[in-house]
C-alpha cells in the first residue's frame, strides 16, 4: 500500500474514518506530509481517542492509554501521570483489581490484546481462611470476549443452634457483590440497604423463625450488578457424645461477576461492580 502513488491514497483516505486516515499518514514520511494535516484538522473527541487506542496496540509494551486525560501514558499499576486515581475493580472479595493493570492484559491475559497487566491465572486465588471465617476461591474466564470472575464461598458453623445463628447475624459479615450480603444488612457508605441472602435470615417469607434451614444450589441473582449465585446449606453429621447439643453446617455459595469487556472503565458493567453504583 505504501508503494502506490500519494493521490491513490488520497483516494482511499476518503473512505476512512479519521482516526484511520491519522494512523495511516503515521506509517511513512511522505504520507505523513500529505494526510496528517488533514487528518489532524478531523481528529475530535471520539476519533481521537479510537487513533490513540490504535496506537497503544502497537505500543502496549511501554504504553497504556489513560482516560483520564486522553493521552498515552508509561505503564503504571495504579497512578497515571496525571494523578487522577484510576477506579479499581472493588469487589467486596479482594485482591482488588486494578483498572490499568486490567485494562491492556487482552489475549494473552485477562482482557482482549497482549500487554502488561494480570494474566488470568493471577486472578485464580485462595483467602484461607479470611478475617471473617470464610474461605473465598477465585476463578476467572474470558467468554465471548467478556471477562468473568467466579468466587466459591464457603463458611462452617459449628456450635449450638442459638450460636451458630448468632455467628450469621452479628459476627462474619460477608459481601457476594456490594448489594448483596450474608448477615443481617446495615446502611452502606451510599446510604443504600444490602440485599441479603433469603436462605440465610432465620425469616425466610417462606415459614416461621428457624436458625438455619437446609438447602441446595438455590439460585440468586442481584438486581444492580451482573451477579448471579447459588446457595447451599448442609447439616454435617457431628459426633454428639463429645459435643453435646452442638451442630456442624457447611453454607458454600458460588458467585459469578461479569466484569465486562473492560475497555474503558467508564463502561457501565465494570462501572457498576467496581463502585457498587448503577450504571
């Protein structure tokens, strides 16, 4: 392409969008002299920004693109160059996971092209046990080029009725997404109420008080987020001769999170399970 004469690609510039016609007059000295004039005198807002977005694939390795002030930083985990803290992925599970990173680990990594960041592999961990009882494992995926986290929660109980439901209201609090909770829910930082877990509150709707009531992969699902759980709760057999009138539960729910395509963090579903707000 670059060998045919400059009114040929003037021709075909003329069926480019901008950004295109930027990129192309980038790839040679007598082209750049030509169409960058032209191109320059087009390039606005959102063809600025997909020319800049073309550009950091080519320059991935030492070059990211920062939203913040629409220019091609150095690579950078967590500050960009223009001290605008980028929003990580803030699930209530840590690690968290910071946009930047994120953001260039495409094919080879967590998100869409090669380039520094989290390879998938790095968003597979084990918290044993957390601060508050429960043991979380992560897994990540990427389907239909969208990034999904799942998370496997897993608590045991194990004492009398009246303490094991203590336990659940008042001591491990536990978030599945930031609407979504397994203890008794209190006013957040957004002076919004939590969901809770139904199977998990002594009133279910379902019946009368009960400290914990069985049950299998039931499903749930949160009304902001694009999150979706189940729920299981399994009575454990306990040697009653050496602990008399105690009980052994095992609660395990497995959450699925869709983080999205993560090309821009200002996008509704990473912005929505980063920051708990609706999109």
């Amino acid at each position: 392409l670059l060998n045919q004469p400059l009114d040929i690609l003037f021709e075909i510039s003329e069926f480019l969008p901008p950004e295109s016609v930027a990129a192309l007059s980038l790839t040679c000295k007598s082209a750049f002299y030509v169409l960058f004039p032209v191109s320059k005198s087009s390039l606005h807002d959102s063809s600025l920004e997909n020319l800049l977005l073309l550009l950091e694939k080519d320059l991935r390795r030492h070059f990211f693109y920062c939203y913040c002030c629409l220019r091609l930083h150095r690579f950078s985990s967590y500050w960009a160059p223009c001290q605008r803290y980028l929003r990580h992925l803030d699930l209530p599970c840590r690690p968290e996971v910071g946009w930047v990173s994120s953001r260039p680990s495409r094919e080879e990594c967590a998100l869409l092209w090669p380039g520094r960041g989290l390879r998938l592999s790095q968003l597979e961990f084990e918290i044993r046990p957390s601060v508050n009882g429960w043991v979380i494992k992560s897994s990540a995926r990427i389907i239909e080029d969208v990034l999904f986290l799942s998370f496997l929660h897993t608590l045991v109980l194990r004492g009398t009725p009246h303490h094991n439901r203590d336990v659940l209201e008042y001591l491990h609090h536990h978030h599945i997404c930031h609407h979504i909770t397994t203890h008794r829910p209190t006013v957040n930082h957004w002076g919004k109420l939590p969901t809770r877990i139904p199977e998990l509150s002594p009133w279910d709707g379902r019946g009368p008080f009960s400290y914990i009531k069985q049950c299998w992969s039931a499903p749930g699902s949160c009304l902001v987020c694009l999150t979706d759980f189940t729920t299981t709760i399994e009575r454990r057999p306990v040697h009653l001769a050496k602990k008399p009138g105690q009980e052994l539960w095992t609660i395990t729910i497995l959450s699925y999170h869709q983080v999205g395509h993560c090309r821009s963090p200002l996008g509704c579903k990473w912005d929505t399970v980063a920051t708990g707000q609706p999109s």
